[in-house]
C-alpha cells in the first residue's frame, strides 16, 4: 500500500525564536534545544551527539535520552508519514516484516495486528541509538513503539502510548510521545509499506553519486502543520 503527496517538507520559522542561550543540559531533563548548526561542538554544547542513524537517516541524538532531534522537530510539526523504500537500510527489513502484519484499515479507525492472541503482543527488535558499537544491537520494543519510530520519528528512551487504548492497534495517528501535539493530522502522508523498485533504484543511484537522499524523501511529505498556539498533550500513558 502506497499513499502520498510531493510537497517541500519546510519546518515553521517559529520554532527558530525559541533558541535558548547558554543552556546546561542536566540529569533526566526532556526538553527540546534548537540548533543553529548540525557540527559535532555546537551539538555537543546543547546536550546532542552523533550517534547511529534514525530510520530517517538523520544521527544527531539527544545526549540523555536518545532521541533524534530531526525526528521530534517532525513529530512537533505535526508530520506524520514515511515510505518504507526511503527509510534508512538497517529500518527496512524489520519495518517491512512488521507493517506485512498490520490491518491497515480508514484513518479514523484503530488497525489491527493481524498475530493470534497474546503474540500480537509480543515485542519486536529494532535497531537503536546502541547500534551504534555494534550493528547486531538494538532494543525489542513494544508494536507501538516500532510503528511509532516509522511514521513519526525515534524518540529514544521515551515512551509511546496508545490514544485509543486497544493493545492491537497500530494507526500511527492513534499513537503519541509527549512530544506529539493536541491535535493529530487527518492521515499518514506519505504512507507506504509495500517495496518498489523503481524509488530502490532510485534511492541506491543517489548514494552512489554522493547525493543527499533526504531531499527526495522530504519532497513526499505533505503540510500537515497545526496552529503554533497548539499546546502539547499529557497522554495518559498505558504503558506495555
């Protein structure tokens, strides 16, 4: 199944008025700090790393938690979408066999696992921030977690709850962090879980030529940003 729009993925320049100054990350704390340079001092200097790429490629993490700054900027625009040919190599295999079980049904109804019984409720291996030492390291997460780092972004350390509360389900847009906004957008965009050569050749061309593929992959999204005065939810967390 493949959905999507071609549309410049452009984050709101409201989020750059928001650049804390002189900040000391500190033990436990989960904030978000906007950068304005990617190099490894100034990351370092607001509590950041490099570390393994996230599904989307990206490798700058949070210094306590883990998580991708690029993903939780998507996740706090609202963004909600991947193509499954797009996502990073170590993501492809394991995301692939997961979505193969999913139910995929109307946006506005839960999707369930298709796995008898308690299986569906097994937890299943994805690579992590730890792949970084060692490519066969990962973490075996809860299904909410792993859909959840395929449509919206890696969040590290942090948990993933289920709005709808229905241990089965797996509609990414049922699912949040605390960094999700109140209001969830109206569909996944792109959505795509089946491969296709085409966009494989595609994307294997502009590696071999030094390209940045991400610029491809950010063309498939599609604006789904909320107004600015969106506060943050507090999820009640049904924690698995």
């Amino acid at each position: 199944m493949c959905q999507g729009f071609r549309y410049d993925l452009t984050y709101p320049l409201f989020f750059m008025a928001n650049i804390l100054r002189g900040y000391k990350p500190q033990k436990n704390q989960v904030n978000f700090r906007y950068l304005r340079s990617m190099d490894s001092k100034t990351a370092e200097r607001w509590g950041y790393y490099q570390g393994f790429p996230c599904a989307f490629g990206h490798t700058i993490r949070d210094s306590t938690n883990h998580w991708c700054y690029e993903c939780v900027l998507k996740i706090k625009s609202n963004f909600c979408g991947f193509d499954i040919n797009y996502l990073n190599l170590d993501y492809k295999t394991p995301m692939h066999r997961l979505w193969q079980r999913v139910q995929v049904g109307p946006w506005d109804e839960c999707w369930d696992i298709t796995d008898p019984g308690t299986k569906a409720l097994n937890r299943v291996w994805m690579p992590s921030y730890r792949s970084s030492t060692d490519s066969s390291v990962g973490n075996n997460v809860t299904v909410q977690k792993a859909i959840y780092t395929s449509a919206w972004g890696d969040v590290g350390r942090l948990t993933v709850s289920r709005t709808c509360n229905n241990p089965r389900c797996c509609n990414p847009l049922h699912m949040v962090s605390s960094w999700n906004r109140k209001t969830p957008p109206k569909v996944v965009s792109p959505f795509c879980t089946e491969y296709q050569v085409e966009k494989l050749m595609l994307l294997a061309d502009l590696e071999r030529k030094g390209m940045d593929a991400n610029k491809v992959i950010q063309r498939e999204f599609r604006s789904s940003i909320t107004a600015p005065k969106d506060a943050q939810i507090d999820p009640k967390y049904n924690e698995e």
